[in-house]
C-alpha cells in the first residue's frame, strides 16, 4: 500500500511541513509541530513521483466537498502523471528533460520564474552539469526565493521546508 506525503503551509512559522497519511486522501487539517497552529494550507508539492495507476480512490464515507484547491491539485496530480507516463529511466538523467518538466511544473502551478531559475532552465536545456549548476546559482536562487536560513522570519519572503516528517 502506497502511503502519500501532504505538504502544509503554517503561515505564522512561514514554513511548509510534510505529513504521512495512512489514506490516499488528506482528511484530517494537520496541527503545525512547531507553533501548534491548526489552520495550515496544503500546497503543491515540490516534487513527486507518480506510478501509471488509472483509478483514483475515493475518501473514506464520500464526506469530501470538492473546492478550489481541489482543482488545483487536480490539475497539478493530471500534469504530474502525464509527465511520468511519457519519461523513461534515460529521461530522468537527462538535465533538457529535467528543465522542461521544471518550467512545465511552474506554469502549471502558477509559481513565479525567478531571473535566476530562468538562467537554471536556460542553462539545463543546454545541457550543462545540474551539480554544477547549482554550486554556482545556489546562493543566487536561494536569495530570489527569501531562503536566508532565519527561520524566525516573521512570515516575510517566501517560506523554508521542514525537513521532518510528521503524521496527521
């Protein structure tokens, strides 16, 4: 049995925490570990590995009202499996692939391309070394992304992950 990780936002710790669910479906609101808060948003994970399963499962008593994240993540978990139904082992090494999927995944989730992203697309579509690329734009796109390592930031700039794994 396959167990998904959830992503959730905690908006005063400005920071996303992963949840194991023993369920397909997200049904319990997790409670932030760090602060306790109880109204986390789910986002969009930064990754994901899909398998070519056809069906999706159906949440526990059908109780689930679909909304507006719903279609997000409809439309997110769609481009996802379409992805990974038409890449092989040989596509996941290559860095061309890899930065076209990267920018196929920032349309699709409305996440904003930063200069420095941009460069990293640009220069992964040329096939240049992903390592190398990171040693040399790293610091650059963690600066676009707000990621100063202050986890104390009061909610500004764009939120840091957590690296623990927390049940719901």
């Amino acid at each position: 049995m396959d167990v998904p990780i959830f992503e959730y936002l905690c908006k005063p710790c400005n920071r996303i925490f992963g949840f194991l669910s023993l369920t397909p479906r997200a049904e319990a609101s997790p409670v932030c570990p760090r602060c306790g808060a109880t109204d986390l948003t789910r986002v969009h994970s930064s990754f994901a590995v899909a398998t070519s399963t056809k069906t999706k499962a159906e949440p526990k008593g059908g109780s689930h009202e679909p909304g507006p994240d719903d279609a997000a993540m409809s439309r997110m978990e769609s481009e996802v499996m379409q992805m990974a139904d038409s890449m092989d082992e040989k596509d996941a090494e290559d860095p061309r692939v890899m930065a076209r999927m990267m920018r196929r995944l920032a349309e699709v989730s409305g996440e904003q391309v930063t200069p420095a992203m941009n460069e990293m697309f640009r220069r992964l579509e040329a096939g240049e070394d992903p390592d190398t690329l990171e040693q040399e734009l790293g610091p650059q796109l963690e600066a676009e992304m707000g990621e100063n390592g202050n986890d104390d930031d009061g909610g500004a700039g764009m939120p840091t992950r957590d690296d623990g794994l927390y049940s719901m």
